[in-house]
C-alpha cells in the first residue's frame, strides 16, 4: 500500500514541474556525444552537379518552351504557303518562295538573299581586280625609274655634304701630317 500511496503523489508534482518550468527549446541546445557514431556523414561536395543540373534545368526551360511554343503557333495557326497565281505587276519577293513560315522568317531577316551574295562576290572580285591593276602600274612605274634615273623615287639616295666636308678635313690634316700637299 505504501506504494500506491507514493505514486500519485510523485506523478501529481511531476505534472506541476512540469507547468511551472519554463519551456526550453530542445532544438537549440547543443548534444554533446564524444564517443558516440558520427551523425554528420562526410561526403564529396555535390554542388557542382546540382548547379550543372539547375543551369540545363533552366537553360532548357528558357529555350525550349518559347520554341516549341513558336513553333506549335506556326503549325496550327498559319501553316503551310499555298501556291496561287502571282497578279499581274507583282514581283515577290526572294523570301515568299519558302513554303514553311519560320523558313519564311528566316530567309526575310537572318540569311542574306542571292543577289546580295552576288554583289558580295561581285565587290571582292572589283577590290582585287584593282589591287593586281595598281601593282601592274607600280611595278612598270619602278622600271622606268630604274632605267631612266631621273626620278627622285625608289631609286634615288638623297646624301648631305657634312660627311664628305668632314671626310675632306680628316683627309687634309692627315695630308699635312704626312708631309703631303696638294
């Protein structure tokens, strides 16, 4: 009996400890477990993989759904050109030849057209055709001035009177000095 009697009367101061003790939160107090296993496991970093794994993520997000979203437009919306008679008095265009609507877009905006691709061609052919003509003057020019020599030009050395003056002066003092005269 003395038992039973000590139960609720520890079970009933249990309960009002447990009111009158100020709640402490369990999560910010530190555990301390020297010799106990290892709760942090250490393993390689994978940050590199999941920041490779967000940019495809979200590079193939921001591609791929405007595409297909364009391209799901084009197909139901305008589809295919149909060919018709051209009216008399129109010429069309280089574009309007494409029968699928983003091919159509393309070739207005992003690839150059035929003739401009032949100007193209045409402009460099005109430089080096120029360029060969002026290397043809140049070369006939230097020959006349070769065998000519009255040009000042490629072949003309221009040349100052100091150096033969002082060659003059060296050559008479060393004249003198020699018992030479003139």
């Amino acid at each position: 009996m003395a038992v039973l009697s000590v139960l609720p009367f520890r079970a009933a101061t249990n309960v009002c400890k447990k009111m009158l003790t100020p709640k402490i939160n369990t999560c910010l107090m530190q555990s301390r477990q020297m010799a106990a296993k290892r709760v942090m496991i250490i393993k390689p970093s994978r940050f590199s993989w999941n920041k490779m794994k967000d940019m495809i993520n979200l590079y193939c997000m921001v591609g791929f759904i405007p595409l297909f979203s364009i391209v799901a437009y084009c197909e139901v919306f305008i589809g295919p050109a149909e060919l018709a008679e051209i009216p008399e008095g129109y010429t069309p265009e280089p574009w309007e030849y494409y029968k699928h609507p983003i091919k159509r877009w393309m070739a207005k905006y992003v690839y150059p057209t035929y003739q401009q691709e032949y100007e193209k061609s045409m402009h460099v052919l005109k430089e080096e055709y120029d360029k060969r003509h002026i290397r043809i003057i140049e070369t006939r020019v230097q020959e006349l001035m070769q065998t000519e020599g009255d040009y000042q030009g490629w072949y003309y050395r221009p040349f100052t009177a100091k150096y033969v003056r002082q060659f003059r002066r060296v050559a008479d003092e060393v004249a003198e000095n020699m018992g030479y005269e003139d």
